[in-house]
C-alpha cells in the first residue's frame, strides 16, 4: 500500500499537477469509480459524431428516424401538423393516392369534391352585412373551390362552372330568397308551393306531383346536368326546357326512388334557362342541378351536399337512399363528411352515432367506382344554452375518429385547436361566429384555409 499524498496546486497555474489531473479525468469516464458513478448517475451519456463521417452512431440515427415517424414522440408530433389528430405515417401515405391523382388529371377529367353534412357545410343562419354582401361565395366550401382552382389551375384554362345549385336551402339564408319556409336559390323558380322531400343529394329535392308542376333553373355556362329520381310511383316520365324551346321528353327509371339525371350539352356560354315540368305519374324528384362553364370534361368541380339541421341518420338505414345513389352518378375523387353537431344537440347515444356515420360512410362510397379520399371534419365545441346535453361533446368527437378508423382512405381534420372555440356573437375572440355555433364571414374563410391545408398534408 502506497503511501497517501497531499497533492499541491501550481502557484503561477492554479492548477493540480498534470498527473493528477490525468488520474481524475479517468476516473470521471469510468462509472466504476466513486467520480465516474456519480456524474454517470448525474449526467446523461454524451454522444459524440465519429470524427471521419460525420454521423452519429447507427444505432442513435436509427431511434431518430423511429421518433420522427411516430406522432406520440416529441420529434414525430411536431410534425403531424397542428390541425389532425396524431396518425401513423402509413395511415398518411394511403390517403394520398386518390386526392393526387385525381388532381393531377384535372386536364383531362373532372375532380369531383362533394362536401356532405349540415348547416355548418351549407352555410348556416349567418346574414350579417358581410355575408349579405357576399352571398354563396362566402361559404367555406365555395372559398374553397376558387381556391382550389386557383392553386391548381388547368393548362387550358376556363371560367369554370359556380357548382352544385339545389332545389332549394334549408338553412343558408343569404343564399337566395325565404319562401314557402325554406330558401329558394338565386336563379330558382317554381310553381305553386311545390312539396319538399327527403331524397337526393342532401335531402333537398321538390317533388313535381302533378303533370302541370315545374321547378325552373337560370344559371351561367355551356352545359348543365339536372339531378333527381322518382319517388314512390314508377314508370314516371318529365319534360325538359331549354331557354324556352321545345319539350324534351325525360324518361326516368321504370323502378321506384331511383337517381338519375338529364344532360343538355351544346349550348353556347352565356346565361339560360332550363325548366323541368311533371308528367304523367307526376311523382319526381328534382334535386339540383351541376351547370359546366368549360368544365364538364375537366377541372375542379365542388357539390354542396349539407342541409341544416340534418342528422347523418336522416339520410336514410340502408343503401338504397337516393343521396348514396348520387354518388354513383356523380363519381367524386374528394368526399367531406361532417356530422356530430345535431346528434350532440339531439343527445343522440354516440355509440349509435358511431354506428350510424360509419354505415352511411360506406353507404357514399360504395357506387363510387376508384374510391375518394374521404375526409372527416371535428368544428370546435359549440357554445349553446337551453336543454342540458346528456353526453359530452367528446364522445361525438370519438365517434367520428371511429368512424374514420374505419373507412378505408379517410382522414380526420380536427379544427378544434385551430379555431376559437365557439362564442357566441359580440363576444371577445378572433369574431368568427355568427352565433354559438355557425361561422361569420371570417370564420367560414378560416375553415376553408385549414380544410385545404389539412388535404393539401396528404400530398406532400
């Protein structure tokens, strides 16, 4: 046993001999020491890059990689995007496809984006000055359309038709006239009080019920297409009118509450009118109509399938319905869905709820021959008096989440962290609801921005 040693520190240095100073720095990068163990119990090890590549050890790269591809990490939730609820990458990979390439064929085919759900998707009881001023274009799905189209634009460019025009609105009050308790379209007319029924896309058709009954449409383009179907009577027949020519006979399905449509093409760009007039079982349905102003070929085409008040169990319990038949006439590449608020306010049980969107989910894509990518979408919280809720909000919200989990290309845009929560009107915030629930001016261009945001993730 050697003999103990008083070490001294250099008076000029104040430093303890080099020998000294040797044995402690070894002592310190071995844990076995008293030192060692101590700053290894203290100090997180330190990883250093090899001198001659640069890199980090395989082994560490290899955990970065994991961590940034998994959203429950630190590295991976900071990019999985603020506005959707944490998802595995593969789950992102496989809802690119349909989005982008029905895009990138929008010179050569249509892309269909229909947007299915509510008064929050068909505008809702906003009528300020600034919704009054700019009337259907204020909607978010609108916005979005000229949006679209503007950042995807054709190679040979055309006006582009307005979009879907239904029948009538049930709850978008700038978006036409209040009559016989509901709203007419601008450009819509029709005869009498003409009865509305529960079929087609969204569930706003009138039914022609007497061989004199007529519903007429005037819109801007060179080509339209008039969506209905027949009701309980079969073997109904209609007559159309173009700018007030001849009668054209229209021979709908010999079966009953079968979708179809009528083409008119040929016509020269410019404003029209095309009238529908009841025949002889005087029971059908007109829906809407899709008039094309270049773009019955090509381009970004939008179809407003909300209704207000509308539950997703309104639509009908099987596949039969008249709105999932639609779809197969319409063909889209993009499909919207948004439900929740209703049920919420209905104290629908969400397990039934889940149950109900999930079935009417597959119901819409089923006629659909290549799959869209199917987009559901979280609003934030409503602010509501009146009843008390039986369920909490976020049982709707699990729900949809549900729903998506089980669709095949879907996913979930969740504005809950991206917008204000519901206020109601003249409180403080960013001002973007026109009342506890639906969306002002601003806050419907705010949906429209995070919405293609949230799709325009997928391609990336």
């Amino acid at each position: 046993m050697g003999t103990n040693l008083l070490p001294s520190v250099d008076s000029d240095t104040h430093q303890l001999d080099d020998d000294v100073r040797a044995r402690l720095a070894a002592n310190l990068a071995d844990p076995g020491t008293p030192e060692g163990g101590a700053l290894a119990a203290a100090v997180a090890p330190f990883v250093a890059a090899d001198p001659t590549t640069k890199q980090l050890p395989d082994d560490v790269r290899a955990r970065s990689a994991a961590n940034l591809s998994d959203p429950t990490t630190v590295e991976g939730a900071a990019l999985d995007g603020r506005f959707v609820k944490t998802t595995a990458r593969s789950a992102r990979q496989a809802v690119k496809r349909a989005l982008t390439s029905g895009l990138s064929r929008r010179d050569v085919a249509p892309f269909d984006w229909v947007c299915w759900g509510t008064s929050m998707t068909e505008g809702g009881p906003a009528n300020g000055a600034n919704e009054v001023a700019l009337g259907r274009q204020v909607r978010w799905l609108d916005r979005l359309q000229l949006t679209l189209r503007s950042r995807f634009p054709l190679i040979a460019p055309v006006a582009g038709g307005i979009g879907y025009v239904p029948a009538f609105y049930q709850t978008f009050f700038v978006g036409g006239s209040s009559a016989n308790g509901r709203v007419t379209p601008a450009g819509v007319t029709y005869s009498g009080n003409l009865i509305a029924v529960g079929s087609g896309l969204a569930s706003r058709s009138l039914a022609l019920t007497a061989t004199s009954d007529w519903i007429q449409f005037t819109f801007t383009g060179d080509s339209v297409d008039v969506f209905g179907g027949t009701l309980a009577t079969a073997s109904t027949t209609a007559t159309v009118s173009v700018d007030g020519g001849a009668a054209q006979p229209w021979a709908l399905p010999t079966s009953a509450r079968k979708a179809t449509k009528f083409s008119v093409t040929g016509l020269s760009a410019g404003t029209h009118t095309i009238r529908i007039t009841g025949g002889s079982a005087g029971n059908v349905a007109i829906d809407g109509i899709m008039p094309y102003n270049g773009d019955r070929s090509k381009g970004i085409r939008f179809w407003d399938a909300g209704k207000g008040s509308a539950k997703v169990a309104d639509y009908g319990s099987d596949s039969t319905s008249l709105i999932f038949q639609s779809m197969g006439l319409i063909q889209p590449r993009m499909l919207t869905i948004e439900f929740g608020f209703n049920e919420y306010f209905g104290n629908v049980d969400p397990a039934l709820f889940q149950t109900q969107l999930t079935n009417a989910a597959a119901w819409m894509i089923a006629p659909v021959t290549v799959k869209p990518t199917v987009q559901f979408i979280v609003f934030p919280e409503p602010s509501i008096t009146g009843a008390a809720r039986t369920y909490p909000y976020q049982a709707y919200v699990d729900a949809v989440y549900a729903a998506a989990a089980a669709t095949p290309n879907s996913f979930v845009t969740d504005l809950r962290s991206a917008l204000e929560a519901g206020v109601t009107a003249g409180t403080g915030g960013l001002g973007m609801y026109f009342d506890g629930v639906h969306f002002n001016a601003y806050g419907q261009a705010g949906v429209a921005d995070l919405i293609l945001e949230d799709a325009i993730t997928r391609m990336a």
